[in-house]
C-alpha cells in the first residue's frame, strides 16, 4: 500500500455528515492548509480539509456555511496547475480564496494572473481603500504576511479592489455580490496581525457561522472515525512512545474499541534517561492498557551502526519501527490496525497531506519510515491537529495534567540529537546530559511556558583542562525554545544561574563532555530537531 493510498483513507475517507455547520478548505497544495483548517476551528467553526478533485463533492448540503481556497506552489496561468470547475463559484456559497486560491479564482473567472517583478515575502503594510465586511474593524494600515511570485493584474467582471500593497495593488478584491472575496497575502499566519479579525469577518459576517463546534466535539467524532474505520471486531495495535499525542490516541482507541487496542511500547535504546519505566507504571497503572514492552535495544543500535546521514538515521529507525510492529502485531489474530500519534506537522513537512506537491523538510519516523507493503492499515486520528489541539483533547479526555503536558519528544527518540554515530556510548552520553538539562529547567520551573529544552551532543571535540589534565572531548548544544505549534518557534534565553548550573553539571558529571554551548536558531531557518 502506497503512503498516498494510506493518507487519501485515513483523512479523506468516508467524511461523514456532521451535525455542525461546515467550512470547507480546498488544499492547493500550501504548507499553510491545515493552519487555515485549525484558524477556523478556532472561532469554534467545523472545517473539512479536501482535495481540489473532492471539491466538487464536498461543496454542497445545507451544512456548507463557506469555502477557503488554500495557497499553493503553483501557477495559476500554468497548464498543470490544480483547478476546479469555475461553476463552483456560482453555488452561492461564500468563498474567500487566501493567494493561490485567490489567482485561481481570478483565472477562472475572466481575470489574469502574471509572474510579479518583484517578489513579496513576509512583513508588508497593506492599506485598506474600500470599506468591506472582510476588513470591519481592522485598521486602516496594517501589517500582513506575504509569500508570493505571482499577482493579480486584471479583476475578473464584478470584482473591485479593498485592499493594496505598494508592489501589489490587487492585495484584496470582492465580488460585487459581497459572497467572493480573495486576498494575496496569508491571514491564517500569526505574522498578519489582524488575520484572527479577517478570518472572524469572514465566518461570522459572510458566511453567518455562528459557531456551533467545540475542541470536545473532536472527542467524539475522533471515536466515531475510528469505529467506523475499525468496524465491529477489528484490532488495533497502538504504536506507544510515551508522549502527549500517543497517549491521546491510546485514550481514544481505548474508549472507541475498548480491549481491542493492544499498546505496544518499543524500548528502542534511543530513550531517555527514566522513560521506560514511567511508561510502564502510568499505562499499565493508569490507563489499564493492554501494554507490551518490546526490549528492541540491540537491534535498532545494530542497524544505526555506522549511519551518520540524519535522512538514512530516520528512515532506518522508522523500518525498523515497522518490524518490530509488524512481528507483534502477529500475536493478535485480528490486528489489521496499526495506530499513532501522528500530528500536522509531521505529515506535512514529510509530505503533503493529500500527495500534493508540498515541499519534503525531513522525514519524520510515523509516516517516512512506511514500507510500500505495509499490510496494516494506519489509525491516525490526529493527522490533521497541532500539538495545542491535541492537548486540549487529552484534556477533554480527562488524561492526567502530567502527561498531558509533557514536551514533545521526536519518534526517533536521541538518534536525532546524537549528530554523527548513534553508539551506545554516546547515547549514554547524550542521555545524562539530557537529564541534567531537564532536571534543572524544572527545578526553576524555567520550563514553563517551553515548548522543548533538551542537550544535543555533537560530534565536534574541542580541548579543554581538568584538574590538570588536557581533555580532548565533545561538546553539548542546549537547546530551549518557545512555540505554539512546532511549525515556528524561537529560542528562549534562560537565566544565567540556570546555564551556569547546566554548564557546571554538565561538564562535572558527564565523562565524555567538556563543553557546554547555546543554540540561538529560530525555526525557520532552523529546524527544532537538529537531524
Ligand atoms: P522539527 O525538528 O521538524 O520538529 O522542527 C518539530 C517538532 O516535531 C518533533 N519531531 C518529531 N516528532 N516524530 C515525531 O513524532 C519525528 O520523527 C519527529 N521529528 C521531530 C520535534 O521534537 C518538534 O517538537
């Protein structure tokens, strides 16, 4: 089975009637779709995330409040550009088309599109020059987020200009019969700073939602998903790491098949320092799941030997990942399922969720690591949440504050923050320090308000002096940043007694270490992880 057949099943299947009113995202292929998807939840609004050859299916029902039209990579005026039937438009639903989305509206209406001399990208001042329903309340100047090689250069009849930037005049247009609007720069980023106000025009004034859904919703519709996917006997294997999204998974396969849901915890030697036993006690004490402990340490460390490429360490661990639930999945006659704790930004940044043409950053354990005859189908309930999203799930859930909040800790667990060879020495290495780091956040409760802190150790030596003897060893990077989604994020200074008590711990306790340094990368251009 292929990754594309896979993610086509698991988040466009069956799309069941929702009892909700509805917004419907057509995915053109941006790495902002599920962003727009997760704005509209956030004015309590359910929205659906389609493909442009879904579209057509998925845009009628009494339930159809609106329609936002993604971004994409392409052009709007190129022959194999993504494209709907323009008839679409004339349902009589409102639609506001968000860049791409917007240079596809106005091809298909008449208008023309044409490569910008000058590319916009990032921060722009946008003026306003019609008063409109989609800008209400938003000031007459105001800062908006650009990513663009294209523009508008002729409105299609009907449309008119309401807003513009110094390089690209038709920034926002509406149609005369106030249901079409498009813009060119991205609402749904934090960076344009009254989008959450745009996107609420358009919800509440244009397409009068009143805002009918709630994050518990998601519970339930979650449960229902997997039921229906599942069936009446069907087994699932529960892929369990220990963290946040694996755990909520396990709450919602439990509470939708009951003892049908094996989980299955993989001691893969890449842990850190405590994990497996406080995995063990809080979901064989706490949740009373059927959990297996598979002690696999020997082997993934066997096939890590020599590997240094990160791209070749991920796709190694995750194979291996799959062996290892392919044989216990055996045990249990029925177990055709395979479920994890896979989010947004893991799919999208290995590849686009509906096999479009989103550009690959890494590949991450739980969707890469696929073998093309996987002979287990993927339960994935979270595939379209961000890690905010699906805290506040497991909360609505009732799973317990502490594992709750817990920060996120990569699939392929230290191998991704012990650059070059993952020995056992050097795990064991990075696992102390690692502890140390966490052991002093929390105890100044520095680690509030983080979204990760942790060491990563790195394959450079450098000389130092001890007692009064040369050391001649690696350094550890700390790394402590702030986000709200892991899809951005920025590094976060500690206190000084902090560092100094990590650096001192660190370099005292840690045979192996003789520096201590900080990272200062943001995401973007860096990346959380460092492999
Ligand atoms: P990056 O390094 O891509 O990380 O900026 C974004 C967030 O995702 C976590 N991460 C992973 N989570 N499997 C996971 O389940 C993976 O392969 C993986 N790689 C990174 C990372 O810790 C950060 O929170």
């Amino acid at each position: 089975m292929s990754l594309q057949a896979v993610s086509a099943r698991t988040t466009e299947g069956a799309a069941p009637a929702r009892a909700h009113e509805r917004v419907l995202v057509v995915d053109f292929g941006a790495q902002y779709t599920q962003l727009i998807a997760r704005r509209v939840r956030e004015h309590h609004v359910y929205s659906e995330v389609v493909a442009p050859v879904r579209a057509a299916e998925r845009w009628q029902g009494a339930d159809l409040k609106g329609v936002i039209l993604s971004g994409g990579p392409a052009s709007a005026y190129a022959k194999e550009a993504p494209a709907l039937s323009a008839a679409l438009l004339e349902r009589g639903v409102p639609v506001l088309g968000i860049c791409y989305g917007l240079q596809w509206m106005a091809e298909a209406l008449g208008g023309k599109v044409i490569p910008s001399r000058e590319r916009e990208f990032g921060h722009t001042r946008l003026r306003v020059t019609q008063p409109n329903p989609l800008f209400e309340g938003v000031d007459a100047e105001t800062i908006v987020w650009m990513s663009h090689g294209d523009r508008v250069d002729r409105l299609p009849a009907g449309f008119s200009r309401i807003a513009a930037t110094d390089t690209c005049p038709e920034a926002a247009v509406m149609h005369v019969s106030g249901r079409l609007y498009g813009v060119q720069f991205h609402p749904e980023v934090a960076h344009t700073r009254q989008g959450a106000r745009i996107l609420e025009n358009f919800l509440r004034d244009v397409c009068a939602c009143r805002g009918d859904w709630l994050p518990g919703d998601l519970a339930e519709e979650a449960i229902q998903d997997i039921r229906r996917q599942v069936g009446g006997e069907g087994e699932i294997v529960l892929g369990l790491s220990g963290g946040v999204d694996s755990a909520v998974v396990g709450a919602l396969c439990q509470r939708a098949v009951g003892a049908r849901c094996h989980a299955i915890f993989v001691d893969t030697g890449l842990l850190r320092a405590g994990e497996r036993d406080l995995v063990e006690h809080t979901f064989r004490h706490h949740f009373h799941l059927d959990l297996t402990v598979v002690d696999a340490a020997e082997r993934f460390l066997r096939r890590l030997q020599g590997v240094t490429d990160p791209e070749h360490k991920r796709r190694s661990i995750g194979h291996e990942f799959i062996d290892v639930f392919r044989e216990q999945a055996r045990r249990f006659q029925r177990a055709r399922f395979l479920a994890q704790g896979t989010l947004y930004p893991d799919v999208i940044e290995s590849v686009a969720a509906h096999g479009g043409p989103t550009a690959t950053i890494k590949t991450h354990h739980n969707v890469g690591g696929l073998p093309a005859d996987l002979d287990m189908e993927l339960v994935e309930p979270l595939r379209m949440l961000f890690k905010d999203e699906v805290r506040a799930l497991g909360r609505a859930l009732g799973l317990p504050e502490e594992m709750v909040a817990r920060q996120p800790f990569p699939g392929p667990g230290l191998a991704v923050r012990c650059l070059g060879e993952c020995t056992p020495a050097r795990l064991e290495v990075l696992r102390r320090a690692d502890r140390i780091v966490r052991e002093e956040f929390e105890a100044r409760s520095e680690h509030q308000g983080l979204w990760q802190y942790f060491a990563v150790l790195l394959p450079v030596r450098s000389v130092g002096v001890m007692g009064d003897a040369r050391t001649y060893d690696e350094v550890c990077a700390i790394r402590c940043i702030e986000s709200q989604d892991g899809m951005t994020a920025d590094w976060r200074y500690p206190s000084r007694e902090l560092l100094q008590a990590v650096s001192s711990r660190i370099t005292n306790e840690v045979r192996g270490i003789n520096r201590v340094v900080l990272d200062l990368t943001s995401k973007p251009p860096g990346t959380i992880e460092w492999e």
